[in-house]
C-alpha cells in the first residue's frame, strides 16, 4: 500500500536524509520526499498499519530535523 504524506521539511538536503531515515524505518518497503512538492509517499510493506508505522517514520525523520511535521 502507498500512501501521500504533507511535510514540512526546510531544506532539499534534509529531504534526502528524512527519505534515508524512512527508507530504513520498519515495516517501510519504499520511501520517497519530494521538496519541492512538500510531499513523502510511503510503500508500506504488507501487513502493516500505516498509522503505526508513521508514528516511527516521524520519529526518525525528527532525529534529522527536529521541527520536522508530517501530517499523518
């Protein structure tokens, strides 16, 4: 399942390493942040409840930029 995701990210470098930090996040098959759409899209891998998983990728994504907001 693939779903869109608004984010607040400041900078393309910061995007990079968030999509990288989402990539590596459990139960996350395939990330990708578009910076200048303001926009991740999540694969999630089979089974897994997006919200619960989305909760992780935040956290993740805060340890590289710590006011980062997605809205989930």
């Amino acid at each position: 399942m693939k779903k869109t995701y608004k984010i607040e990210v400041d900078c393309a470098n910061c995007a990079n390493l968030m999509e990288e930090a989402a990539k590596k996040t459990d139960g996350v098959a395939n990330a990708t942040v578009n910076f200048m759409a303001l926009k991740m899209i999540v694969e999630f891998e089979e089974g897994r409840e997006p919200k619960a998983v989305m909760k992780e990728v935040l956290k993740a994504c805060r340890k590289v930029e710590p006011d980062c907001e997605i809205e989930i």
